[in-house]
C-alpha cells in the first residue's frame, strides 16, 4: 500500500490502475486490493475524465486522513503487542491464585 500510496503522491498527473501496475511487481489482485483499502482510509481520491470512463487515482493530500491511519496502525500494533505480552505473564502466573 505504501509504494502504490507513494507512487500516486510523487506523480504530478492521476494514474490509472494499468500505469500503477507498470511501476509495480505486485499482482493485480494486490493492487486492486490496496487500491481499495486507500480509498477506504482516505488516502487516495478516485477521480474521472470526461473523455475516459476508467478511475484514475490522485492522493488526498488531507493531513487529518493521513495522520489518524497512522495512529490507528501504531495503536493497532501497540495494543497487539500488549496483548501478548499480557497473555504471557498470565499464562506464568499460578493456577488458583486470585487478586488480594
């Protein structure tokens, strides 16, 4: 998602799925996958020209999108990595010990 993200970011003009897939050694499917989850988040505009019936993507250079899916991925690796560090020392705490 990050090399499609930063492709579309670095272009001065919107590409179309076929131009991503050129600058990219990744499926189709994992394209049109992370192309989704973009649109989804916020990060990526789909946009259409008259003249073409296809979507061509342009970032949201919004910061607000862009900062709120970072904290969200942070978060999420925080609270899975808390998770189970917590499951550990549940797991060393005795059997038939309750709390004081």
């Amino acid at each position: 998602m990050a090399a499609i993200d930063g492709i579309c970011v670095a272009n001065p003009t919107p590409l179309g799925f076929s131009e991503i897939r050129e600058w990219l050694d990744i499926s189709s499917g994992s394209i049109s996958q992370d192309l989704k989850v973009l649109r989804e988040i916020g990060v990526l505009k789909v946009v259409q020209s008259p003249l073409e019936r296809r979507d061509r993507f342009v970032p949201a250079l919004e910061l607000r999108n862009r900062i709120l899916h970072y904290i969200d991925c942070r978060l999420e690796a925080q609270l899975d990595s808390g998770r189970d560090a917590l499951q550990v020392i549940v797991k060393q705490v005795p059997a038939g010990q309750g709390h004081r």
